[in-house]
C-alpha cells in the first residue's frame, strides 16, 4: 500500500500553482485572516475552500450552511460556488466578524446570497430545521465548536435529503487523535465522532488526510 507523501513547502506551492483558482478578494481575506490571533489554525486551508466550492456545484445545492463563520472564508467560498438566488446560511457566536466577513463578501459580489446569524450552532440548526423543513439543505459545513459536532451532526442529517453531505473540518485535530497522552476535551470529542461516523449506517463516509483532516458524509 502506498504511503502518503511528506507535504513540503515546494509541493504545496506546486500543487497551487496548478490546481489552486484564487483570486484578490480571497487572498487578502486569507492573509488578514493570518494576522488574527489563533488566525492560522482557524483559517480554512485555500484548497479546502475550493473543495468546498466544488462538491457543492457537484450536489446542485441551492442552499448550504456553514456552522463556525470566523472570518467568512468558508461562505465565502460556499457563496460562489450557489446559484445567484441561492442562500448560505452561516453562524458563529460572536458578531465582531461580521464586519471582516461583510466587507469580502461585498467586494466578491456575493453578499446578498450569505445570511449571519449569530447564536448556538446546534439551535440555529433546529431553527432552520423549523424555518425550512426537512430536505431543505443540500449541504453542511462544520468548522466550529470540536465538543458540539455530533449534535451539529445530527441537526445536519435532519436538513439533508438523501445525497446530501455534512463535511467536518478538523477531524485528524492536529495529529492528536493518535496520541493516546491527548485526552482534552476536543480530542476526545473528535475521536469519539469519528469513530461514530464509521459505524453509522446512515451515511457513506470518507476522511481525507489533508489539511487538518476533512470527513464527508454522504446521507444514503
């Protein structure tokens, strides 16, 4: 079996010379972003965010949520890859990035597609759920709290029709899933989860160990 290969600094800058389609907005978003506090394990990677454009231009979905907004990459990203009267839907419990987010989603041309909501995950998930219906959302981004996903989990799966996907950022949590010494509480929670996802015959799965690890679950 094939091993993976060690990711230097001059794969990953070939690898974006010939996949990555980045532009102005992005990149000064990203680079702000690397400014912050905590900014560089939060971010989502370039290349995330172009997978994340990518399977939701594969699903056709119409209206996508992004769980964890931080500075707005990932509805950002989500954003462009809807259709113009398509919605993201993304919430974070604090509002002072409304005004980082805001600003890049205005330069990019996609403001009127993204609706923030400040407030829990799990309960703005139940309020979509009441708001929308079921089959409402084709589908979910989490990047936040590591404690809350299996309750964003299922609030997801209740949103999807069958096809549609939850995809989980962080879920290698920096290598520290294989490190037995590493019992904090996010360790502990994504270990728990992944172990779940494995055994839950609602769903097909895959988690790709790139970046910091990102797990996609199909509702069958």
């Amino acid at each position: 079996m094939a091993s993976q290969l060690d990711v230097t600094d001059d794969l990953l800058s070939y690898v974006r010379q010939v996949s990555l389609r980045d532009d102005e907005v992005l990149r000064d978003l990203r680079e702000l972003t690397l400014e912050l506090p905590g900014g560089e394990k939060l971010m989502v990677m370039a290349e995330e965010g172009q997978l994340l454009e990518l399977l939701v231009r594969l699903s056709g979905a119409r209206r996508v949520v992004d769980v964890g907004t931080f500075t707005g990459y990932s509805a950002l990203c989500l954003a462009r890859a809807i259709p113009p009267d398509g919605t993201v839907i993304t919430c974070d419990l604090h509002a002072r990035w409304a005004t980082i987010a805001a600003d890049h989603w205005e330069r990019a041309g996609v403001a009127g597609r993204i609706d923030f909501r400040v407030g829990d995950g799990t309960r703005i998930l139940a309020d979509l759920y009441d708001e929308f219906g079921p089959d409402s959302f084709g589908l979910v981004f989490v990047d936040a709290d590591k404690t809350g996903y299996r309750d964003y989990y299922e609030a997801a799966l209740r949103l999807l029709p069958s096809n549609g996907l939850v995809v989980f950022d962080n879920t290698l949590l920096f290598g520290q899933v294989v490190d037995p010494a590493a019992q904090d509480p996010n360790t502990v929670a994504i270990r728990a989860l992944n172990e779940f996802l494995h055994e839950d015959d609602r769903v097909d799965i895959v988690l790709l160990p790139i970046g910091d690890g990102i797990t996609l679950a199909r509702k069958k």
